[in-house]
C-alpha cells in the first residue's frame, strides 16, 4: 500500500530505457505518483554519457528498442544495421516526448544517499540539489555500466594534457586535430573507438594490457524494404527476442562443431564472418560451453587477425589472446584491425611492458615514454553493483547495501536484497542484464516489478524484500547458472569484478539465459511471491 502523506508512490533513479519505462508503466498504467530522478541534463542514461567517437550498439537497430509498443515500433524508422550513440539518443528523446515522461523527471539531480525509515515504512531520498523525498517505493534504474572505472595509475593529477573517461565524455566532443593521443583499453568500448580517434588524432597509441578478440560489424544503411518488412513482421521480431537465450533477433544453431567437417566449419565461419555482427558466437551451440569446440572459432578469429594486421609484430601483439572466444563480452568492430596499418597508429602490450606511470608529459612503461597531449581512458566500469552502490543506500536496522555486499551480491532474482525492503533493482546482480540485449531484459524486469506493485496493493502489503534463504539460494543457481558455461574461466573478467582492485571475486549476471529466467519469474508472480517476504 502506498501512503498518501509520502512525497510519491514510487521513485525512479535513472532515466536510461529502464528508467523511463518504469515511469511509464506505473504512473500511465497503475495510476502512481511516480517520479524519475536523472542526474543528466536530458533522458538516455548510458547513451547520454558514453558519447565517445565511434559509440554505436553492437544490437542490431531493430532490436535494440522498445517492444512494449507497436505505436512506438512503427513510428520510429532506424537508418543503420548498427544504431550510433545520437541515433540511440534521438531515438530515447522520442520516446520520452510520445510517452509524454519529461513532466516527470528531474533532471540535473542526482541521488546521494536513500534510507529506509521501518516506522513509517518509506525510503528517504536525499539528493545532491538538497532535497529529502519520501517515498513508497524505490526503484534503481541506473543500469550496470554507469560507474566509470579510472584506475588509479600514480601520477594522474601530474598529467598537463587532458583526459577523459569515454563513459563521460563532453558534450560538445574532443577536438584530436593536431594531438598526439595515448588510449588505455581494448574492451568493446576501445575496439570502437580507437578507428575513431585515429581519423582525426596525429597520432594514436593504444595500450593494450588484455588482447580480445572481435568481429567485424559490417554496419550498413537499412533500405526501406528491411523498414517496411520489419513493420509488417513485429509479432515475429518480438518472439525471436523473446525466445532467444540473450534475448538477441537471432537463434543459436542447433548443431556442435563435432557434427561438421573442417571444410564444412570453415565454411560455416567465414559465411559468419562476412555477414557480421555478434551472430558469429551462435553458428555452432556449444561455443559458449566446449573448450575444445570454442578453441575453433577462437583460432579462426586469430588468424583473421594475423592476415588483417599487416606489421608482424602489432600482429602477434593483437593475437596473443588469453581467453576463450566470447567468454569475456564479445565485441564487434568497424576497422578496428585495420586501423594497426595506419603508420600513425602504434600499439604497446601492456602484459610485456606495464604501466609505471603517467608523467606531465605522457606515460611511462617499463620499456619506454610516450609523450601524448590527451588520454583515453576506455577502461570500463565498475558493472552492475557500482552504480547501486553509488547511490549510498542503508536499509532496515541501519544495514548499508555496501555492508549486505561486502562478500559479494546478494539479491533474490536480481530484483530485490534482503534487508531493503520495497527497493526493487533494474537488471541488479543476478538477473541476465549484461549477458543479454539490455532493452529486453529491462523490459522484462520493469514489467514484473509493476506486476509485483500491482499485486501488493491489490492485496493491501505494505513492504515486500527478499527473503535470505531465497536469495541464498538464487546466488548458489547464479553460480552453478555460470560454471555450466566458459564465463567463469576468464580470472581477468568484469562479469567477475575481477577489474576493480577489492571487489569479491564473485560471477555477477545470471547466465541461465532470458527465457529460463522469465520463466522463473512468471512461476513466482504466479505462486504468489515465495521467497519475497511482506507485511
Ligand atoms: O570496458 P571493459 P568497456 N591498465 O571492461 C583495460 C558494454 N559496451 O567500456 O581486459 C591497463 O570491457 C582492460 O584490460 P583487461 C559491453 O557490455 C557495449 O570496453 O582488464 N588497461 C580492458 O581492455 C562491454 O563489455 C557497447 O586486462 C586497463 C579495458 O580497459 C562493457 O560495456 C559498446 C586497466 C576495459 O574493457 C564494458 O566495455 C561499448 C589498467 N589499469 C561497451 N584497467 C555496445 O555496443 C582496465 N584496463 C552496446
């Protein structure tokens, strides 16, 4: 039950797609008095910040939007294979316009703390403009890479050039015209956009500490006919992202690399790598689980690697890759190989010659001194639990959320943690978000939580958290979710927290795959929330 004297009935931190979905769903839907709080000026969560050059979804445009609505999905035309990051923003801004959201979302205020008051049974939200509000229910959309990771390599603050963080990158761009740039990171982040920079900058280094793997993207212009077919098949598209274990419009072959030829297999992924895209990863079903099977595609994309890169040794640099393929995100790329040919881009293997530190002038290695003007830092995120833990939350009996995760996330479902009652996490630890096609999996969560809202007032329920046992249990199936699959093998992972020096060493997302897991979660809606516990 929602109480008339608190400031809403439901709070929303973020206003990315999960946030502005969830205004939608319970102030249009349920009739709540709801409110997105946005620390952005503007709506787009992660595609307002990451505005890098060469930021673009490596989900094909179609399936990267909304599909709760047939209005929504015929009215807006993509004009890229790939959507690009001000596609993706306009694209965010229509929504917010014909959803009419804006009315309520505040933006330029961020959320500085959140407390739980067991009396009154609400949260109080403090935010960094000086407000306190009251609320019923809270729900953190801040998605699960919005937490910028800048390692803390000595002498940063002695830099004289500039830098920046890709995840928070100005407005109005960075001008490489003339400037000698050095970029740390070669995740899907630095694989996009180090062709980018490399257009414009002098010069370019790239220093890359864990060599990774991509495939090209073969982004093009859609034609009208691809628009028009779409249109006429969105029941078809939903289904597909609906049924497909990462929530992707495209299936998993039902055959192993055993059950072909060499010839055949060779085939099979050079047809793969010329159409492009993450699809690659789903020509055989048991590349995400089969070392030996894996170790196949793994060599082929080596050797692409070998014929693509013309100097032997960025060659042998850019192919000393340590891991499965796709057992780390796969990323895909637009020349991002090709970009090791140009004379003005060089590469330095971070693993033979690591970072000492970054002088006035550069950065120093073990071997040598790079005098730059500007640094990219492409290096990630503190994913999934650093946003939540950013918001400073404290629960019943004054628990903090950063003391219930000390030995790692505990959560029921990835949506509730036990000890916060009526707070609800959008794609939280343990729930597939990152292993999948994010606006899919938000949808799904946005839905049930709205669901989950409807059924405690229906039934009069003041506050609902999740159970320990229940969550206890839900950690121990994210685990065994996980060691049925490659995931887990890669030490250096952020799926791990293995990127953040003192995070717990814990597999965050849950990789049961979406259709298992929104199963999972009907069946518990259905049964009347076992392992939530109310009052
Ligand atoms: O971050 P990452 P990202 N010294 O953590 C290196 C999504 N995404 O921003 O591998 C030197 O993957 C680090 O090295 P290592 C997608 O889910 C989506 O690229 O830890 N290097 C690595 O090379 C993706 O997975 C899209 O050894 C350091 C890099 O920095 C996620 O965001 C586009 C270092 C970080 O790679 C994160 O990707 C882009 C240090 N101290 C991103 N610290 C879409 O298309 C870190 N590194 C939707």
């Amino acid at each position: 039950m929602a109480r008339r004297d608190a400031d809403f009935d439901a709070l929303i931190v973020g206003a990315g797609f999960a946030g502005m979905y969830q205004l939608h769903a319970l102030r249009d839907r349920l009739g709540l008095r709801a409110q997105v709080i946005e620390a952005g000026s503007g709506v787009g969560g992660t595609w307002y910040w990451n505005r890098y050059p060469g930021a673009r979804c490596d989900t094909e445009s179609h399936a990267y939007c909304y599909y709760f609505s047939d209005a929504l999905l015929e009215e807006w035309e993509w004009s890229e294979r790939y959507p690009a990051q001000p596609e993706i923003l306009r694209y965010l801004n229509f929504a917010a316009d014909r959803l009419d959201l804006r009315r309520d979302i505040r933006f330029d205020t961020r959320v500085t703390g959140a407390r739980y008051d067991t009396e009154a049974n609400l949260w109080h939200v403090e935010t960094d403009t000086g407000e306190t509000l009251s609320t019923t229910w809270l729900i953190a959309a801040v998605g699960c890479l919005s937490a910028a990771n800048i390692p803390d390599i000595p002498g940063l603050e002695r830099f004289e050039g500039a830098w920046y963080h890709t995840s928070d990158w100005p407005e109005g761009g960075v001008d490489f015209t003339g400037k000698r740039v050095g970029q740390i990171g070669t995740g899907s982040t630095g694989i996009q956009t180090a062709p980018a920079i490399a257009e414009t900058a002098a010069h370019l280094t790239v220093f890359q500490r864990t060599a990774n793997y991509s495939v090209p993207a073969r982004n093009r212009p859609l034609d009208e006919d691809f628009t028009q077919a779409f249109r006429e098949n969105i029941p078809h598209y939903r289904d597909l992202l609906r049924s497909t274990p990462n929530g992707h419009p495209f299936r998993l072959a039902d055959r192993k690399v055993a059950d072909v030829t060499e010839e055949e297999r060779r085939k099979i992924y050079e047809e793969a790598w010329a159409k492009g895209g993450l699809q690659f990863r789903a020509v055989f079903k048991d590349l995400g689980v089969d070392r030996e099977a894996n170790a196949t595609a793994s060599d082929f994309i080596k050797a692409k690697i070998r014929e693509t890169v013309t100097d032997p040794r960025k060659a042998n640099i850019l192919a000393n890759i340590d891991h499965p393929y796709g057992a780390k995100r796969p990323p895909i790329d637009t020349h991002y190989f090709e970009t090791f040919n140009r004379a003005d881009v060089d590469l330095v293997d971070l693993r033979a010659t690591p970072i000492v530190e970054i002088t006035a002038t550069g950065i120093r290695t073990t071997e040598a001194t790079y005098d730059l003007d500007v640094i990219v830092f492409a290096t990630g995120f503190d994913a999934i639990t650093g946003p939540l833990l950013k918001l400073n939350i404290t629960g019943a009996g004054g628990l903090t959320l950063a003391e219930a995760w000390q030995a790692g996330p505990r959560s029921f479902l990835g949506l509730q943690v036990p000890g916060f009652p009526n707070l609800f996490t959008i794609t939280g630890p343990g729930s597939p978000s990152v292993l999948t096609n994010m606006p899919v999996a938000i949808e799904q969560h946005v839905e049930w939580i709205a669901g989950c809202i409807a059924w405690m007032r229906e039934n009069a329920i003041a506050a609902m958290e999740a159970d320990e046992d229940a969550a206890e249990a839900w950690g121990r199936h994210v685990n065994d979710a996980a060691n049925a699959t490659l995931l887990p093998t890669v030490p250096h992972s952020w799926y791990l927290g293995a990127n953040i020096p003192g995070k717990p060493r814990v597999f965050i997302p849950y990789a049961g795959g979406l259709p298992r897991y929104r199963a999972i979660c009907e069946d518990v809606a259905a049964q009347g929330y076992p392992g939530f516990r109310t009052k």
